[in-house]
C-alpha cells in the first residue's frame, strides 16, 4: 500500500465541527440539489477526493443545514470491504421505520450470514425502504468511502439509484477516485451519467487555510505563510490542520525555515524507506537534498549509485517516488511535497550538509548551487556572502525581488561581520517589501539588533511601519534615521531615507513637502534605488499640490506606452496618474493600459498602482466592467500582501463602482475593508478614499444623512493639499449635495466655494461639472431659479469638456428634475430620457430608477432603448447581447493590439483563459481574429457612451 493510500487513517479523527472553513460552491450545489429534491426531483451527487481532503466534514456541515430531514449514512470501512452487504446493514439500521421484510435479516441475523442476502434481493429492499421512509419527508442517503465499501451493497445501491424518477431522495457517494478498481462499473457509469453532479473537492485555498488557523485557535497566518503551507500541503485540510497543531508558531511564520511532515505522515513514509534496500534509501534521499524533482542521472551521482533503475522501482512500488514522463533526460520526483519534508528531514545534520556539498558540484545553475552551499553552511562564510549579495543584486536589477530576498537573507546570515549583517537585513527586507512579503520583512526588521547603527535601524523599521500603514511611526522613525545619518559618508541611505519620508508625507495629505523630500532623495542618489519609486512619488507629490503639468512635463520624452522599458515604468504610471486627475482620460488610459500590460516583473505597489489607477480610468470613461475587474483584482493583491496602506484605496475604488450599479452585498463586503484598515486617519489621503466611496455608497442607496457622516470628517483636513485637490477624489460636491437635501444650506456653501476655486484655477472640467450641478441644486433649494439654471449650463458646459458618461448623465438628471419642478416638462423630458440612456448603459441601476422616477413625474415613459437613434454602439450591443462582462473586457484589450500574455498580466488572468475567452468570443461575433474585433469593437473603444 502506497504513503498516500493510507494517509488518510493516520488522521481519522473528525475534524472539530467549528474548524470547517470553505467549501461554500460545494455547499451551495448540494443546497440547491437538496431544493430540487423536496420538489420531487431525485439528485445524485458524488463526492470525489483524495484522503483527507474534507469529503466528509463537507457532508457534516451539509447535513448540519437541513435539519427534520430523514438521514441514512453509511461509510465503507477498509477491513470490512469484504463483508456482505456491511454497507446496506449500516443504512438499513439507521430507519426510522419498520424495514422491508426482504431486509430485515440485515438487522435480526449476525454479519456472517448476510451472504445470504440474494443480491436482486438486496437492490429491491433498499428501493422499498427508500420509498417508505420518504413518506415521512426527503431523504439523504450517504454513503461516505465507498472506496472501501463492499460489492453487494454497492450493488444494491446501483438498482435502487437507477431506479428513482419522482422520489425526494438525495444520494450523495464519497470517494477517492472514480477509477478505482473496487468499485462496480454499473455504478460506475451511473457517476459518471450526465444528470450526476460530480464534485471534485480541491486542496482549501490559502486565504481558506489562514482562516483555518484562526478557527484553531492560532493567530491568523500572513499570505506568505498560508501560501506556502499551502503548496506543501496542497490544501489538505487533514494534512494542514496536523501541521497547525503539531508545528510552533514561529516556524509557521518563517518561510525561510522548511515545514516538516505531520508526525504520524512522516512516520508512515519512513517506515516504507526502511523496507527499501540501501541503494533505494540512498537515491530517495539524494533527490529529497537535490529539492521535489530533479534528474535521475543526478540524484544517482549524488546517491553515488551506479544502477539506478532497480532502486528506482522500487521507490516507485512503494509510493515514494513517482517518474516524470520519459524524454531525452528522466526525471524523478515525489508524489506529495509532505513525502519530500519526511524524507529529508530524517537525514541527520552531517550527512545532509555533505549532501548538499557534493550537490553544490553537481548541479549546473548559479541559484540553485548557492542554495546547495547554504545549506550546507555551518557558521559565517565571507565568501558565500560576497557571492549571494552579488547574485541578489544583480537579480534586483531585472525586477527578481522574490529571488534576491532571499538571497539576501541568506547573505545576513553567513556574513562575517556584524556590520554588514545589518546592512545586508535591511537589503533584503527592502527586496521582500518590494516582492509583498510584508509579513516577513517586519519579522526580519524587527531582528535588527538595538545596538546597530541607529540611522539604518530607524530607516528599516520606519519603512515596514509605512507599508502596515502606521503612517505616523514611520513618520517618527524615518525623520529620526535622517537626523542620524551621516549623509556625506552614506548618500545612499540618506536618500532612501529621504524617500520613504517623501512617501508618508504623500499618504499624510502633505503634498508639497513630499515634492521636497523627493527632490532631496533625488540630489543625493545618483540611482533610483531599490524601489524604482521615487520619480513616481516626486510626480505625484506635483499632482498632488496643484503642479500636475510640471509632472506630466517630467516625464513626456517617454516611448510609445506599449514599449516603454521596465526602468520608465514609474514614470509612465507617475504620467497616467497625473493625466486621469488632469481630466486628460484617454492620454490616462493609454498610459495606464502600458504599466499595467508592461508591469509582469515591477515591484508589487508598481503593479498595485497600475491596476487601482486603470480602474477609476477606465469608471470615469464609463468602461465599468472592465474597470470592476482591474479594481477588485487589485484589491485582491493588496490582502494577499498585506499592503494596508493601498487598501483603503483599492478596495474603496471596488465599492464605488459596484455601489453605483446596486451591488449591495459586495460594495459592502469592499467597504468594510477599505474602512478597517488601522490608523486610517494618519493617512488622509488613503481614508479619503475609503470614506469618499462609503458616501458614494450611501448616495447611490439615497440616503443623505449618511453621505455627511461619512464625509463632515474631511473636513478637519482643510489644510492637507493632498486630500483637497481637485481630480483626486471629488468628495466635496458630494458632501454638498448631501447637505443640500438635509437643508444645511450654508454649510454647503462652505464646502462648495474653496473647491470651486481651486478647480477653476486648474482647469478642471469633470470637477466643477460636479460642483456645478451641486451648486444648481444649492440654488434650486434657495428657491433661485435663475441662478440654477445658470449652473446647470454650467455644469453641462464643463460635462461635455470630459468623456466622462456618468457625470454627464448626473448633471442631466439633476437638471431635469429641476426642470420639472419649475414647470418646463419637455425641456425637463429631454435631459432625463438623455440620463436614463446614458445610466442603463452603464449599469448604474439606482440612477436609472431616479431617472424613471422622474420621467413618470413628467408623465412619460422611459425611452425604448432597443429603437434607431438611441445612444448605443458595438461594445454595448456585444456586452448586452453576446458577450460575457469577461469576455467584453479581453475582447476590448486585444482590439488595442494587446497580445495574449499583456492582457493576462493586465486582467490578473492565466494566458490559457484569454485564450479561452478570446475563442468564444471570435465564434460568439462571427470572426476568427484580432482585425476583426478591431472592426466590432474599435480600437480606442472605453466605455458604452463615452460620448
């Protein structure tokens, strides 16, 4: 029997019953399965698996929902598969009824005897006591391991299954794996049919596994850790609860440090290495040193055997090693990361460092030969130090964060002085910030010792404090590690530290002094550093403080977008950014589409920036499907890497597009995120836009005493330039509205008359449309007709400067409702039906029920959008019509000549599902390549009226 045959009886005990995480798709099919079965429909559903993988905690917690229901629940046992009709006693025992008489032996007679059972017997009994029992209500028949379960009574179960048309019989069938050969081919293919529901249950997720810490009681693991418990563990959730329970904290947090094997997994493994001869156990243990998979020429050199392929065999038969498929040179691996972990860390200290020795020789790449000699390191070594610092940096210089942090760690540990020990923590805690292992990086920092030097000490810990978001103890940290540096002597730091400062200070509201501390980093590094940021933080801080087209001026000698080099990428994103809050949105969009199509191998705030950016981009021009899926993919990779000082924003730009389509549950399952990031308030900039999309939520919902809570705080950042500048998030007009509808007039006008005036002196069209249709209804509430109507030309006038369809569309509703109010329907009609055109194309439902509120006030009809003349064009036809939200979005990136790969990267998607969406979308529309969706779709489509 191989290892992971038997994994699963190593840890038969039950899960705890509060420790399920997950499974809410597979909860959900056997819910609706279980509906379809009370309105008289009989389901089968088979549940498939390997051991431990959670088929029967899943039963249990389905189980658990459908209470008063009738259960009969069975499960194969391994030493008793050979008993007759075991399986049907263990049903037939549980009825709540008197048994068939053709059955009742299996309750009165001894086990033995149920051989004599006939087996049509045994189908035409289980059939009436289904049939009986399902009088009393429906039924869930289980039977769980039926792997395991005998012949008989899994022939009985095949005739009576086959046999249910009308009956409220829920059958639900667990097992490892369809193709095993226990199992009878009448049931077999009865699995197999197509009104089944196959359920194959994958490894938990690790964002499910990180829950699953907490449910036992530990603290809730980073990414970093779930991810790589994850992959060793491949999701089990068996496997990973041992692991949870058995491993200390702290090596569950040090991904540097490898995971062992569950004690009694390992112990299984070794006990089948012991069996093996020695030539087996030395070839098994040369390809756990040489990592999962390797050579077999190299792990014979290594094992130093010299006929490898009988030692191979037998590997094989027992389970510990698996072939690659044969090609010029065959390959080994292990079936399961866990087998690797018991193997290998069964090798004692001295052989393994010999090991790893000789390997160092043998293998042909530089990264993997300095790993070998690592491990094979038993105190400091200058040499094995100057040679990973060496490999890291010149990794770092082509965007290789993940690779060169952990050299760099590597390089700390070995070196020989405590100097350059600290100096070399510090670089790769910079390189695992930049790879998003934010986790990591604040453990390493926090191991800086107290005695180092203060100035590298303060840089690196008030660096970590800036991206958990403690923006005002990397503010103290970074202005004391300036204050302490030698700034003749060591530039570079003095720099770098002058650059995190210029961040804070961007996040802090404080626009003006970034653009100094920017300027200063940038007088004192003759190289952009390790982050390739600076530039970009220099030009947002112009952005930010009124200078924007000094910025955009900075950075306009850059290349076509498309092929912009890896080095410009900050400043292509810097220009994008600066041009979408200048109103300049499709010189924003093509920019953004270059970072992010360009951006596969930046650093992860790069990527995260790009994506957040492209998305209210491309919300502004009306592109809301696309934008959504730039916007929640970069909420998703801030959680991931625990990059809470983006969270407010990523997530608060998901909530504002899906509140203003009515997607309630998800807009606030985003806002809850983007509003529980710690210390919010020391990052206006950031909580601007958390509280900016909770009032755009609460305005879309109609309720405009929660629009000024949500934003009256705001106003204590009166002086913050970073939070007030017009372009960035426009919440001012918002709160104005709001405060119009609740009669506090003359505070409205407060908030309305410094932002007017500073989006006039910037020239910004999309801003004062909104201050000005705000204004309009400021007028309308003071009973000023004539100062309304002013504003509302106004607001239409700046509107049509900026192809920006929902701000239009809110300026035509709100003037037509003030055009009613004051008697001139048709005029009125006019710019509603133009709004309700303009909002069921977006998908802006709530909007859309304001306009049809209005236009029945009016005593008119909405507008039949399907007729000639109507503002529609192809991408709309293609989205409302044939394409999927998806597909529309891949579809619109390949008709602006992205490849394959660009539109992978830009939509956070594998290349093989652009393939597929890109397939169906050409056999949807009727073509069969690229010029052909450039002929459907344009290839500067954006938005379904981008006017």
């Amino acid at each position: 029997m191989t290892t992971e045959d038997t994994a699963h009886d190593l840890f038969h005990a039950p899960p705890p019953g509060d420790a399920f995480c997950g499974r809410t798709r597979e909860l959900a099919a056997l819910q609706q399965d279980f509906a379809d079965v009370c309105a008289g429909s009989p389901r089968l559903v088979l549940l498939e698996g390997p051991g431990g993988i959670g088929k029967t905690a899943l039963v249990r917690r389905f189980l658990d929902s459908v209470h008063g229901t009738c259960v009969l629940h069975a499960s194969g046992e391994e030493n008793e598969s050979a008993l007759p009709c075991g399986v049907l006693a263990q049903l037939v025992g549980q009825s709540p009824l008197p048994v068939p008489e053709t059955l009742a032996g299996l309750v009165r007679v001894p086990q033995s005897l149920h051989a004599n059972l006939p087996p049509l017997a045994a189908g035409f009994g289980l059939l009436d006591l289904l049939s009986e029992v399902q009088g009393k209500g429906p039924v869930v028949l289980v039977v769980d391991d039926a792997h395991w379960a005998d012949p008989e009574s899994l022939n009985a179960l095949t005739f009576a299954l086959r046999r249910l048309r009308h009956d409220r019989v829920l059958a639900v069938v667990a097992l490892r794996d369809l193709q095993v050969p226990e199992l009878p081919e009448g049931l077999r293919r009865l699995l197999t049919d197509a009104p089944t529901r196959r359920l194959a249950l994958p490894g938990l997720s690790p964002g499910e596994l990180a829950a699953l810490s907490v449910r036992l009681g530990s603290a809730r693991l980073p990414h970093s850790a779930s991810r790589r418990l994850h992959s060793h563990t491949h999701g089990n959730p068996l496997h990973a609860r041992a692991l949870l329970g058995q491993v200390p904290p702290e090596v569950l947090l040090d991904v540097a440090t490898p995971l062992p094997a569950p004690r009694s997994y390992a112990m299984l493994v070794l006990a089948n290495l012991a069996d093996c001869g020695a030539a087996t156990q030395r070839l098994v243990q040369a390809v756990s040193v040489l990592g999962l998979s390797c050579r077999l020429r190299t792990a014979a050199r290594l094992a130093r055997v010299a006929q490898p392929l009988p030692a191979l065999e037998r590997a094989v038969k027992t389970g510990l090693l698996r072939e690659t498929p044969a090609g010029v040179a065959p390959e080994v691996a292990f079936p399961h990361p866990l087998v690797h972990a018991a193997v290998y860390q069964d090798i004692g200290p001295a052989q393994r460092a010999a090991l790893h020795t000789r390997a160092a020789e043998l293998v042909d790449d530089e990264y993997t030969r300095l790993r070998h000699r690592v491990l094979a390191s038993t105190g400091p070594d200058e040499q094995l130090a100057d040679a990973l610092a060496t490999c890291a940096r010149r990794e770092a210089a082509t965007g290789q964060w993940a690779v060169a942090g952990t050299h760099l760690r590597h390089a700390a540990r070995v070196a020989t002085s405590p100097r350059e020990r600290d100096r070399l923590t510090v670089e790769a805690v910079e390189a695992l910030l930049l790879d998003g292992r934010v986790q990591e990086a604040a453990e390493l920092a926090n191991g800086v010792p107290d005695g180092a030097d203060p100035a590298l000490r303060g840089y690196v810990r008030g660096y970590v404090a800036r991206v958990q978001g403690r923006t005002e103890a990397a503010r103290t940290l970074l202005a004391d590690a300036w204050e302490q540096c030698d700034r003749e002597r060591d530039p570079s730091l003095a720099a770098r530290a002058a650059e995190q400062l210029s961040y804070a200070a961007v996040m802090c509201g404080r626009a003006a002094v970034a653009a100094q501390w920017a300027e200063r980093a940038q007088r004192l590094s003759t190289a952009q550093g390790p982050s390739r940021m600076l530039r970009f933080n220099h030009l947002i801080a112009l952005g930010l403080s009124g200078r924007a087209k000094e910025g955009i001026a900075l950075a306009a000698d850059l290349p076509d977008p498309m092929i912009v080099p890896l080095k410009s990428i900050d400043l292509l994103l810097a220009r994008g950014q600066l041009r979408l809050w200048s109103d300049d949105l499709p010189g924003a969009r093509q920019d953004l589409l270059g970072a992010v199509a360009n951006c596969r191998t930046t650093t992860v705030p790069l990527r995260l920036l790009s994506a957040s950016a492209l998305a209210q981009t491309l919300h502004r021009l009306g592109a809301w499907d696309e934008a959504l899926i730039h916007a929640e993919s970069s909420a998703s990779i801030a959680d991931d890497t625990d990059q809470s000082w983006l969270k407010p924003v990523t997530h608060g730009v998901s909530a504002q597009i899906l509140a203003a389509r009515g997607a309630w549950e998800r807009a606030s399952d985003h806002l809850r995120t983007a509003l529980d990031v710690p210390g919010g308030a020391e990052t206006p900039v950031a909580y601007a836009y958390a509280v900016c999309a909770r009032g755009h939520f609460a305005d879309a919902r109609g309720e405009p005493q929660e629009v000024v809570e949500a934003l009256r705080p705001l106003l204590r950042f009166a002086e913050q330039d970073g939070v007030n500048e017009p372009g960035v998030v426009d919440w001012q007009p918002l709160l104005g509205d709001a405060l119009v509808q609740l009669g506090e007039l003359d505070e409205a006008e407060a908030v309305l008359g410094p932002f007017e005036d500073r989006a006039r002196a910037r020239g910004r069209h999309a801003s004062l449309a909104a201050a000005a249709r705000a204004r309009g209804n400021l007028a309308a509430a003071r009973r000023d007709p004539k100062r309304a109507q002013a504003a509302f030309a106004r607001a239409q006038d700046h509107a049509a400067q900026v192809p920006v369809p929902f701000g239009r569309a809110r300026v035509e509703l709100d003037h037509g409702s003030f055009l009613r109010r004051i008697g001139r329907r048709s005029l009125a009609i006019a710019q509603l039906q133009a709004a309700y055109t303009t909002m069921t194309a977006l998908g802006a439902g709530p909007y859309r029920a304001l306009c049809l509120r209005e236009l029945n006030a009016c005593g008119r009809a909405a507008p039949d959008l399907s007729a000639d003349g109507q503002e529609r064009d192809a991408a709309a036809d293609a989205l409302d019509g044939t394409l999927t939200p998806q597909e529309l979005a891949v579809a619109r990136l390949a008709a602006q000549g992205l490849t394959n790969r660009q539109i992978a990267t830009a939509l956070a998607l594998s290349v093989k599902t652009i393939e597929y969406h890109l397939g169906h979308t050409y056999a949807k529309l009727g073509i069969s390549s690229r010029i052909g969706l450039v002929r459907r779709l344009g290839p500067q489509s954006s938005s379904p009226s981008a006017g």
